[in-house]
C-alpha cells in the first residue's frame, strides 16, 4: 500500500470546527506528534500569492493557519509562518488574507522568504541546483498548506506548486524564463523543489477552494473538505480523482509518474471518494495538445495555436502589477493602459496570476477551441 491521503468534510471557517477537524485528518495519519517532536522548529507554508480578504479565496484560510499553530505548539514545537508572495510583501499581504492578526494572537513569526541559498542536502531529478531560502532549509519541519484553486498554466495550483513560494522573489521570475513558458519543463521544476524541500505534511484548504479564472480572480466555491497527506503528490492525484479528470491532467502529476514518483498505490482514509466527489468545477482550458511541429512552427504560429492572456480594458484599473511582474518584459504601458507584446510572450501567465481586478483572462487560440469543440462532439 502506498502513502495515505485522509479526507474529512468540513463546510465551515468556524475556528473551532476547523480545529477539530485538522485534528481528525492529522489524526487518521497517526497525529500530530508524528511529525511533531518536543523543540522543533517548524514552518508552516500557506499560500500567500497576493493580499486579499480570506473570502476570495486567493490564500489559506487563517483559520486552517491558526488551527496549525496550536496543533504544532500542544506537540512542543515551534511554528513559524514563512512564504514569499508575488508582489506587495509579505506583512502587507498577511494583513490583507487575515493571517497576520492570527500570528499577532498568538505570537507567531512571519518570515519573509528573502534569503536564496542552493540547497545542499539533496538534489533534483531535472535541475541540480535549485536556489531556495535558507529558513526552509533551517526548519526541524515543514508543513505545506496549500489552498485548492485553479492555475491558468498548471490547470491546478495544490500541493506540490504552493512550494513554489520557498523560492524567494525575483528567482522565481528567473525559473519562468529559463522554462520559457513550457508547462512540461515548469512542473519539472515544481516536482523537483517538492523532492528537495520535502514537507513532512500537507494540508489543503478545501473548505472554500476557487474554479474558474485562478489563481487570483476566480470564483470561490464551497468544496466542504480538509485534506492530507505525508505526500503532496498524492494528494494531487487525489483531487484529480474528486474532480473526476485523468491523473496527469495535472502536469506535475504527469512528470512525476514518467519519473518513476508515486504511483504505487494511494490509502484513502476517511471519507470515501465516491461520497465527496465535486460535480461542479470549471476547470481552465489549457494549451492540452502536443501538434508535433518543429520549434519554428511552433514560435511562428503560437498565437493562432496556443492561449494567450487578454487585457479587458473594462476591468483594467491600471496599477501596472502586471507590467511589474512580467517576467520577459512583454507588457508594456501603450496609450495609459498595459498592452501586450505577444511576440515576447512566453505563456507564463504571471499577469493573470497578480491582477487584482481579475483584467487579464485568458484567450485560447483557434486550435485549442477547434480541439475542445471536436471533444464534445465524441
């Protein structure tokens, strides 16, 4: 049998009732002290991608965080919150998600991830050097708490990619731009942080997760469900099987089985799959087809072939986020609002990630909704 995925139903943000059940999920893993030694410095990594209010659905509820924290200080150890947002810091974005009233209630740290250092205790399977923060690789433990959304370039944003968050700032722009906008190489990445950084637990927030335009200006849904693991790729492969799509639908997932990662046999503990299963769901329709072309024709006819993020003007309040994170600078200010330099482009949909207004969608080309059209006439 293979690594152990409990999941238990949770349809509120009742502090008390999210308390007791991260005891039960953490409990059908054999507890908290499991993890947990007397001493222990231990990181909790939630996901703070952008500042918003707990209600939009954008980061882990501070509830799940405060529930954390007591469970990490009745086993004697030590937490500290730790994550590097894409823009705004990370004080400023804790104040806005909530979470920093909590560690102010109870005396909790908030590291900003600010110190890249490579990481020496382990390797990857596609990149060898991987710079992350130094406070990630000082921690006795770390507890991954991600949020359940979607991502306009990884269709899913769970488990293993919350991990991306330990890179700190700028570098992670660098990754973007090294994988050039290539989903396949990106979840390399992915796959290879989580096998270094290796979290000892995740647990996800789907009490509220958001479908749709994700992972920032989607729509918050009720899913009613707390879930963990010893291993977050199991834990995606879980709620592939909830969302009732292929496994490697979710491409961290695919790169991880081609190298030979999991697989082996999930335990479901808890609620039965069957029984909690999400009927409702929008997923992103994502770049799903491999045409086979050289990489000339690939470059020349990426626009007509693949998604591209749009700018609704309507939307659009023009704080120029997106021209600040874009990391191969093909955003530029045209006529007092951002415009786009598909050219430049790389797919990495960073601007639909941060825009706070929700402005920038994402279009797919011709190929990809000729193809979804041709799906659902089988």
């Amino acid at each position: 049998m293979g690594e152990k995925v409990s999941i238990v139903r949770c349809q509120t943000y009742e502090e008390e009732e999210v308390f007791k059940t991260l005891q039960k999920a953490i409990n059908l893993m054999g507890g908290i002290r499991r993890f947990v030694n007397e001493g222990d410095r231990v990181l909790l990594k939630p996901n703070l991608l952008y500042g918003k209010a707990p209600e939009n659905a954008v980061t882990t509820h501070p509830a799940i965080v405060k529930g954390m924290i007591q469970m990490v200080r009745e086993a004697g150890g030590r937490p500290f919150i730790g994550d590097s947002p894409a823009l705004g810091g990370l004080v400023k974005t804790a104040e806005k998600a909530g979470i920093k009233r909590v560690t102010e209630e109870l005396d909790c740290p908030l590291v900003e991830f600010n110190r890249p250092v490579p990481s020496t205790r382990r390797k990857g399977y596609f990149f060898k050097s991987i710079e992350i923060d130094q406070r990630v690789l000082e921690a006795d433990v770390i507890i991954n708490l991600p949020k359940w959304k979607t991502h306009g370039q990884m269709l899913l944003t769970l488990g293993v990619k919350n991990l991306f968050g330990c890179i700190p700032g700028p570098r992670k722009a660098l990754w973007h731009l090294k994988t050039g906008g290539d989903r396949k190489r990106f979840a390399q990445v992915l796959v290879d942080l989580y096998q270094i950084i290796s979290p000892s637990l995740t647990v996800l927030d789907g009490v509220v997760g958001m479908d749709g335009n994700g992972p920032n200006s989607g729509r918050p849904i009720p899913l009613g469900l707390i879930i963990a693991s010893t291993d977050a790729l199991s834990l995606d492969q879980v709620i592939c099987d909830l969302l009732d799509i292929p496994r490697v639908s979710l491409m961290t997932n695919r790169v991880a089985l081609e190298a030979g990662m999991g697989g082996d046999g999930i335990e479901i503990v808890g609620e039965k799959i069957e029984e909690v299963k999400i009927s409702r769901f929008e997923l992103p329709k994502l770049d799903s087809m491999n045409w086979g072309l050289p990489d000339f024709f690939n470059r020349l006819l990426k626009n007509t072939l693949s998604s591209k993020p749009v700018l609704r003007k309507e939307l659009c309040k023009r704080c120029g986020q997106c021209i600040e994170i874009c990391p191969a600078q093909s955003l530029h200010w045209e006529a007092k609002s951002p415009s786009f330099h598909y050219g430049r482009c790389i797919r990495c949909f960073c601007c639909q990630e941060v825009c706070p207004e929700g402005a920038i969608q994402i279009k797919p080309g011709w190929g990809i909704k000729l193809y979804h059209q041709v799906r659902k006439m089988k």
